[in-house]
C-alpha cells in the first residue's frame, strides 16, 4: 500500500496509475479510493506547483457485472469533476 493508495491488479502487474503526456489516469478499485487518489493528485500538483484543468477533467467508474446506475461525483480542489 503506497499513501492509502493501493492500485488495481491487471494480471500480474499492479497499477496504480497510467500517463501519457499531459493526461492522466488513476486507476481503483472503490468509489472512495478513487477520492484518495484524487486528494493524492491535489497533494502531488501542490507541493510541484501544477494546477489541474478541472474544465477537461472528467471522472467515471466501471463496474463489472454491474449495470450502469451513474457515476458518483468525485471532488478536486473541492469541485466536481
């Protein structure tokens, strides 16, 4: 476990997130992990000084075996993404 943080297991790799040039994935397996990481991204641009884009931000979960019952709202710097 890495700062509450535990990740996704993909086979045999554990993911925790996945980047690719200014974009960003943050990959959990719960409602409430997925905020952790959320918070942990707040935390990481702050002390790096990067701001979020929260106008392109977007947040949505899957579920397997589940049908879809909408996402939840998920917060960064205390707005709705």
């Amino acid at each position: 476990m890495t700062n509450g943080f535990d990740g996704v297991y993909v086979g045999m790799l554990k993911l925790f997130a996945l980047s690719y040039a200014d974009d960003i994935v943050i990959l959990r397996e719960s409602e409430t992990g997925l905020q952790t990481g959320l918070y942990i991204l707040e935390c990481f641009c702050e002390i790096w000084k990067l701001k979020v884009n929260i106008n392109t931000t977007n947040a949505m979960m899957f579920k397997k075996g589940c049908r879809n019952r909408g996402n939840p709202l998920f917060y960064i710097y205390t707005r709705a993404v």
